[in-house]
C-alpha cells in the first residue's frame, strides 16, 4: 500500500520541554535522554509506529537519535527504516538532529565482516550511510574493542572517518577504563579528540562504576548509557508476571529464567521506592543513571509513545536524596537478573 502519513512540522516548544547536558568538555550538548533504534525499528516493526515514536521524540526535545549497523532485525533496517523517517519527515531538520552509527559487531560474512580493522569499519560507515540516506553523521563508534587488531588502527579509523568528513565526532563503545584511557590517547595524538563513551550501565549492571566513571572523569569525556532499564527488568512489566508480548515471553535478550525470586524481590522493593516518589520504576532507575555528573545522556528505547512519554516524564521528577539513593543501595544489586 502507499504511505499516506501526514505532513510533519515539528511542535514550536520543543526546546522548552528537555534538558540538555555537555558532553564532557566538548561544545556538544545532548538530550538528558536520547533515543536508541536498537530495538522496535527494524522491519518487524511498523513504520507507522515508528514514525509516530520519533516524531514525538523530537516534539518533545529529544534530537539525539542512536543506531548501528547490525540494528533491526534484520541487520542494517533499522538504518534503513530510520533513513525513510528523515527523508519523510525530518530532513529540514537535519541541523538539529545528531545521528550516530556504529561498527563492530557482526555485519557480514567473511574476515571483513566484524571487529575493529581499519576495512571493517570504514566499508561500514559508508554502507551506513547509504542506508540513512546522509552524507554524514554525527558521532561514529567503534561499537566494542577488537582483541586482536591494533588499537592504533581502529582509532586511525575513526579519525579517517572524521577527517573524511564523514562523521562529525568519534566514539567507542563497551570499552574498559584502561582501553578508554588508550583511546583516548591516540585519538590525541591524531589531532582528534575522543568525545563520548557508549557503555551499559543500571542498577543490575554496575560495571562502569568499576574504574570506568573515574576514568572518564580524569578524561572529561562524556557519557551515553545504553539499557538503563536492563532491558525492561527496571520496569512494572514483570512485577506480577511475564506478558505474553514481552521480551522475556519472545526470548529477546531475556527470558522467562531472568525472573526469579531474587529479581522479583529487589525489582518490588525498587518499584515501592519509586511510587512513594510518584514515579514509575523507569522513571526512578533512569535518574539514578543520570545522577553521575559523567554521565551525559540516557539511551531509551521506545516500542510506543506512551513507553516514550513515561521514560521522558522521568526528568520532572526531583533529583534523588541521598537517603533516597541509601535506601535504593541495597536493592540495586550487579547482577541480578542475569542467567
């Protein structure tokens, strides 16, 4: 069938309604909370769902959008589905949007296909933006570290890729604190400065508290979470049970075994925590990421605009206290949830 959407004008007060952060020391400044396409915007998806999720996000300030190459599924169409929403809607926009896409994880078939060479990541970006219909994008990751290739040249990849003018800054992503620190280091030397780190951080997932969040301190580099919700374990969705549509139901990164007696326990006690602040539980475990003076942005994913609205309703709420963050400790254990 045609597509038939409206025309989209974006709402006038969109500035007013978010708070924006610096990354780091850079001049660049992002949503307090940005929009992942990891998940929901793959061919799977509806484009209409999809369309009327971004659309909303950026009504409602948000101008961070965040890909990379293997999204979808399949692999490569979230980028191509996210290229059709800028075409369609969000192409007199562009200046105010920053789009970012990442390599490392597998793509395709063959020795060129993954991890970290200077051929891997540059025929990725270039395949990336064909999809997204760009001549650039903003931020362009290395998506995790290659054991085996020279950090010398993935990062001389990502400054190619920058001085190319094919992308606007460099990012890594799932990289430890002493891989930040030599990142960051050559890229220096390179005449191009490590703007942002993209790691998984939530109350279940503690590892960036581990050396990372000091080194990017010490570093003043800027921060983007990915999976501040643990992939909707920091939500009400399996308090009192697992929906039949839900992730864990689908098997989708969890499964019905990451809900056990341990988890149901400290999710019940984080989710009273939250409703005596009148809260949801994503909103109470999005601002205890965002508390990190580090930790630029949160990256959401979104299957509908009510799920995006309760995650962007977060930022009305009060910071947390300290005898709120006390009582959350205990609860907010690394680990839980994993099988």
């Amino acid at each position: 069938m045609p597509d038939t959407h409206d025309a989209y004008t974006a709402a006038a007060d969109r500035y007013e309604l978010l708070e924006y952060a610096r990354v780091g020391r850079s001049g660049l400044r992002l949503p307090r909370i940005s929009l992942g396409l990891w998940n929901n915007f793959g061919d799977d998806r509806a484009i209409e769902t999809q369309r009327a999720i971004v659309r909303r996000a950026f009504d409602r300030g948000v101008t961070h959008f965040d890909l990379a190459n293997n999204y979808g599924p399949p692999a490569g169409s979230a980028e191509e589905n996210f290229g059709r929403l800028l075409r369609d809607d969000l192409r007199p926009y562009r200046d105010e949007l920053i789009i970012s896409t990442k390599a490392g994880y597998y793509m395709w078939p063959g020795p060129y296909g993954e991890w970290g060479s200077r051929k891997y990541l540059l025929s990725s970006l270039d395949a990336s933006l064909t999809r997204l219909g760009l001549d650039y994008v903003d931020i362009f990751y290395s998506h995790r570290p290659d054991p085996e290739t020279p950090l010398d040249e993935t990062m001389g990849a990502l400054a190619t890729a920058v001085t190319s003018g094919k992308a606007r800054y460099a990012g890594i992503s799932n990289y430890d604190a002493q891989q930040t620190r030599e990142a960051h280091r050559i890229l220096g030397e390179l005449g191009i400065p490590l703007l942002i780190h993209q790691p998984r951080y939530n109350m279940f997932d503690r590892r960036m508290e581990d050396g990372l969040l000091d080194a990017l301190a010490e570093l003043e580099l800027g921060s983007i979470v990915f999976s501040p919700l643990a992939q909707g374990l920091l939500t009400g969705r399996y308090l009192d049970g697992i929906p039949a549509d839900s992730r864990a139901a689908e098997g989708r990164w969890i499964s019905g075994d990451n809900i056990d007696e341990a988890y149901l326990g400290r999710a019940r006690a984080l989710n009273a925590i939250a409703e005596a602040r009148g809260q949801s539980l994503a909103q109470l475990a999005l601002l205890w990421v965002l508390r990190h003076p580090q930790v630029t942005s949160a990256l959401i994913g979104a299957s509908s605009v009510r799920q995006l609205d309760n995650s962007l309703d977060a930022l009305h709420g009060d910071a947390l206290t300290a005898d709120e963050l006390a009582a959350i400790e205990p609860h907010a254990v690394h680990g839980t949830g994993s099988r």
